[in-house]
C-alpha cells in the first residue's frame, strides 16, 4: 500500500464501523491472553490503534510505516517512523508487539517476524491479524497476501514462535463481506466502477443507520469467539509468544518449587503459658534445703584460733 493510500485509510479508521469493530473484537482477543495485569511496553505495528493499546501496557510506542511526517500528526503514545524490516529498537525491549493488517504488506514476511521476535523479551506476546483467503483478494490490494489459520501457524513457527492460538474474526458479516468484495472485483473488472485504489468497498457512503447495525452485527460474535476458535471469517487473528529459554524455565521452576516448600511447612505451635514457666532456667541447679532442717547439720568450720 502507497504512503497516499495509507492517508486514506488512517482518514477513517476512528469513525469507520469496519475499524471500530476490528478494533473491539481484536482487543477482545488481547484482553483475554494477557489478563487484567497491564504489561510493561508493548509496540504497535502500523500506529493504528496506539491509542487501543493504553489500558494493556504501562508504556505504549507506534511505529509508523510511512514517514515521519505522519509520525509526528497523529497522538496518542510515543510516536517512531521505521520499517517493519528493520525496527529501530533495541533487542528484548517490549513485552507485547501488535501488528494489525501489517504482515500482509510487507515484502519479506520472514524478516519482518524475526524482528517482531527479536525486540520482544521471551515469553512476550505477539498479536497479529491478516486477511483471509485468496479467493478474496480485490484488486486494489495489489501484492497483498492472504492467509489461512494453517498457513499464519506455520510462519509463526518457522520464526521460533509459540503459537498460542489462531481464530477467525469478522464471522457473522462474513456471508455478506464475501458477495460483496466479489462483486465490487468484477464490476472493476467490467470497467463499471473504477480500478483506482481510491474506490474500495470501505470507500462506499454508509448511511448512519447501516453504519450502526453493521458495527453491532461486526461484535457480536464476541459471545462466541471467547469460547473457542472459530473456524471461517474474513480476518484471521494469531497470538504468538517468543519461547523463554529452557534454563531460564528450569531456574524459575526451582524457585517456584521452594516457595511452595516453605509454604506448605508446618509452624512450629507457640508454647503454652504453664509450658513457657516451668521451662524457664532456675537462677541455680543446687537443691534447695528441706524445710526444718536446723543450721547444726551444716558443716561447722573451726576458727584456727580456738585450736591453741
């Protein structure tokens, strides 16, 4: 996607009920792996939802693939221009990477994982979410790549990551998105609507009522996408971890271990008043003299002077 498309679509990501939906079903997803304990730093990939990402992490950076032009006009958290390829941060340096629409763009998927692991510290978390199947690919997408569950699966592994889950999103609008975007492809292929990329279906004037209704049919699948993975949709969603090294896991683990030792030992029970008086030490271990006895059974000493 050219840096003038990009505009476009940064243009309506706050108002447009596609991007609030994905916005509130992809956070969603984000609340649930990592609890309700905010994370140290995480990192935005695209910029786009710096803003989303506040109440996850203490620290929140965008990275803004076009320029630093548009790095510095948007708000919302620490702002850095850079390249998906090439990340200008340091090793280990955030505990959370989103990439939200990115790795579809982008020239070397390979490369652009092994940075998203890379900068993260092990056991952090990354999110991701790409487009569904090829057979929906529109023609203003260009050089787009589409995925599958198994295919974002197996690029995540190859980059050393564990995957911890991959599901569908965009479910319930699915049976109407999937007609919709191929039509749309084959009027521009019969020349009815223009092939420019300034005429997308997102481009298309939505009436507030419809923008409305389709924002709520967009997150209702939220019911079901907490119980388990769902199997169809437009976007797929990917929730990786960078591994923690097998030491590191043995050394905590033994750590782990030792709490609970300690906290399962008994306390040793407090003595009782009787028990704590009658062990108390005597001033002297010498028995004391029978009651009665008079001062003549004591040893008399002679007085050297009475011996003359």
């Amino acid at each position: 996607m050219s840096s003038p498309e990009r505009h476009r679509y940064s243009a309506i990501e706050g108002e447009h009920w596609w991007y609030r939906g994905r916005r509130k079903v992809y956070l969603s997803h984000l609340r649930a792996a990592i609890g309700g304990v905010p994370v140290g730093r995480a990192l935005d990939l695209g910029g786009g939802d710096t803003m989303g990402l506040a109440p996850f992490a203490r620290d929140v950076v965008g990275l803004d693939l076009d320029g630093a032009e548009r790095a510095r006009a948007r708000a919302g958290g620490a702002r850095v221009a850079g390249k998906a390829l090439a990340l200008p941060f340091a090793d280990r340096a955030f505990d959370l990477v989103t990439a939200f629409d990115v790795l579809e763009r982008v020239e070397d998927e390979e490369q652009a994982l092994a940075e998203v692991r890379r900068v993260l510290r092990p056991g952090g978390l990354a999110m991701l979410s790409v487009p569904a199947y090829d057979w929906l690919h529109a023609h203003q997408e260009g050089d787009v790549r589409r995925y599958t569950r198994a295919r974002i699966r197996r690029a995540l592994e190859a980059a050393d990551f564990t995957v911890e889950r991959t599901t569908h999103a965009n479910v319930v609008l699915f049976p109407l998105i999937a007609p919709t975007v191929l039509a749309f492809e084959l009027l521009q292929r019969l020349r009815v609507v223009p092939t420019s990329s300034r005429h997308t279906n997102l481009s298309v004037p939505t009436p507030p009522w419809l923008a409305a209704l389709l924002y709520r049919a967009f997150t209702s699948e939220l019911s079901l996408s907490g119980r388990f993975d769902l199997p169809f949709g437009h976007s797929i969603v990917a929730l990786a971890r960078r591994p923690i090294p097998a030491r590191t896991k043995r050394v905590k683990r033994r750590a782990q271990l030792r709490v609970r030792a300690l906290a399962s030992e008994p306390a040793a029970p407090l003595p009782s008043a009787t028990e704590a008086v009658s062990s108390a030490p005597r001033p002297s271990d010498a028995p004391l003299p029978e009651r009665g006895a008079s001062r003549a059974d004591e040893p008399v000493v002679q007085d050297e002077s009475s011996r003359a």
